[in-house]
C-alpha cells in the first residue's frame, strides 16, 4: 500500500508529489491500483487527469470524464490546466 500526503490547501499540488504518484500508478507491479483520496474529488482528479495527459488523451477527453465522475464536487479551479 502507498500513502501520499496532501494536506489541504491543495490548490497548487507539488509536482514532485504528483511524479511520485504517478510513478507508483504506472509501476505495473502495483496493478491492481484503487485511486481515491479522502474527499474522493479534487486530489483523485488531479492525479488522474496528469495520468490521462501521459496516456496521451487530449484536454476535452480529460475533462469531459472529469466532469463525469466529479459531477456536483467538479471545480474551475481544477480544470485550469496548471496539473497538465
């Protein structure tokens, strides 16, 4: 199991952290792999969304299954493009 730590406020998540996650996410010796957070919104999100980016889908795919899965939780501020 791994735990990375984001404490809120979040608005601007490190990089470093976000590669640090990415990393575990994409180390098939992880898989299966559950995402969530403790909100389950905005930090998931982020993650995910820079996981997409690296799997090559373009912005308006991303934001489209963010919307989809944040729905009533789906910020502005999330979907600036700061992450990606």
């Amino acid at each position: 199991m791994f735990q990375l730590s984001i404490q809120e406020p979040f608005v601007n998540i490190p990089q470093d952290t976000i590669r640090e996650a990415l990393k575990v996410v994409l180390d098939a010796k992880n898989h299966p792999v559950l995402i969530h957070c403790k909100r389950g919104k905005h930090r998931t999100g982020c993650l995910v969304g820079c996981l997409r980016k690296l799997q090559k889908w373009c912005l308006t795919s991303i934001f489209d299954e963010y919307q989809r899965f944040a729905a009533a939780k789906a910020r502005v501020a999330d979907q600036s493009g700061r992450e990606f």
